[in-house]
C-alpha cells in the first residue's frame, strides 16, 4: 500500500494533505519492529506492507490499525456526543486522527459503542467498526458491563435482594432484574447488566427505594478498566482485551 494511503487510511487527512506531510519530510518510517528510529521517506507512492508498520508523523509515533479499537477512561462532565449540548465532547480527549479516520469514504472517525451519562465515569469504548459496535450494543448480546455505585442511603439486604428478582421502571412493564449484585462497602454495591436502558441504574436503583449519588463502569465482558488509565487518558486495546471484550458475547 502506498504510503500517503496508509496516513490516509489512519485519519491524517485527504489523500493531498497525507502527500504534503511525506514531501515536507513530516513522515518518517520504521525500518521493521526491531529499529529504534525512523527513516525519512520522501516519495508519498512509496510502498509498504500495512500490517504491522510503525512510523512517525510530526514526531508523534503510530502504528497501522486497520480498524480502530480503543479504550478510554471517560471523567465526569463530559459527553458522549459529537455535538454536546452543556458539557465538553469525550471526543475532544483523543488525538485528531481518530477523529477523522475515514469510513465508506466518509470522515467520521471512531464512534463510543454506547453511551454514559456526563456524570458517570469509567470505562469507554471507542470503534469505527460498525459490525463491532452494532454486536455489543444489541440487546440480544447481552454483554455484561458491571457499575460500581454510590448510594445516598446506606447498602441494604433488602436493596440487593429487589434488584436481583427485578424492578418494574415506568416503560417497561416487565421487570427489569440485575445479572448480579453485592455490597462493595457501607454506601456502594457492585451492579451487573446485560442490557441498555435509559438511565438504568439510577432508575433501578430509585425503584428499588435509593438513590444513586456516584456511578463508575469499571468492566465490560470480562475486561476491567486498568488501573493505570487515568480519568481522560485513551489508548490502543490489545487483541488480548479485545478477546475480553468479546468474551461474553455470542457470534
């Protein structure tokens, strides 16, 4: 693949853009896995095999993805929309070329596969694979994402119990029960759902007589949220915690 189509490829702009960034030296290349600098490349039709290439653009280091897979610690008061209305965009925590890493011909970088709300933090993920997103979001996957909550009124027997045979929220008739359910300390419990509802904790967690004063998604399938990934940092996910991801979630 020529070179200004693997930085076209990643989100680095047009085709043109790409080429104007190798011409004006911008662009330099690995030389394979093992080198420790990059080599300037000059010529923007240069070919290289994809898979597995490293280089430098701008004197910022990348690696070829070719579909982006990424976690991101979301904080508070941020939201999930490329159009917030009140609150600042997650999508302003990463780097231009996710943002603008190009689809059926289109720029529409990487989407959150499902939302949280700007008060909830925790852990996010971010695609442009639309079977991957359609997959994890379908409400026939059942993929289960465990909240930790904070509570206004302290951890009951009583609370777990009504929360694991199910709560019956205003638009839905059928109860609405969690996959799992423990207290963590005197004020917080660790909830497990396998489904997507609007607002769902906090309107279970109100049906079943408290209220929810904090809430933190730390796992999705059977990945965590890394300890070491700071409230607004991002990064790549491995195809280990990618397998994790999936883990839970059928074919």
């Amino acid at each position: 693949m020529e070179l200004q189509e693997i930085l076209y490829s990643q989100g680095f702009g047009t085709r043109r853009v790409c080429a104007g960034l190798i011409q004006q030296g911008k662009v330099q290349v690995y030389a394979d896995n093992s080198a420790v600098e990059p080599v300037p490349v000059a010529d923007a039709a240069t070919e290289f095999v994809a898979d597995g290439l490293r280089f430098r653009v701008m004197g910022v280091d990348w690696a070829y993805h070719e579909k982006a897979y990424v976690l991101l610690h979301k904080p508070a008061g941020t939201e999930c929309s490329q159009k917030p209305s009140a609150w600042p965009s997650i999508y302003t925590l990463l780097p231009a070329p996710l943002r603008s890493r190009p689809q059926k011909g289109a720029v529409q970088g990487v989407q959150a596969v499902g939302r949280l709300d700007q008060d909830t933090t925790g852990m996010l993920l971010l695609t442009d694979d639309g079977t991957f997103i359609h997959r994890m979001n379908s409400p026939k996957r059942h993929v289960p994402k465990v909240y930790e909550v904070t509570l206004k009124h302290a951890v009951e027997p009583a609370l777990v119990q009504r929360l694991l045979s199910g709560v019956v929220l205003d638009d839905d008739p059928q109860p609405v029960r969690a996959a799992a359910c423990e207290a963590l300390d005197a004020q917080r419990i660790a909830l497990t759902l396998t489904e997507g509802k609007y607002h769902q904790v906090k309107r279970m967690v109100a049906a079943a007589g408290n209220r929810v004063e904090a809430l933190h998604r730390s796992q999705i399938g059977s990945m965590q949220l890394p300890p070491d990934l700071a409230p607004g940092q991002w990064r790549w996910l491995s195809p280990t915690e990618l397998q994790a991801v999936q883990t839970a979630v059928p074919a």
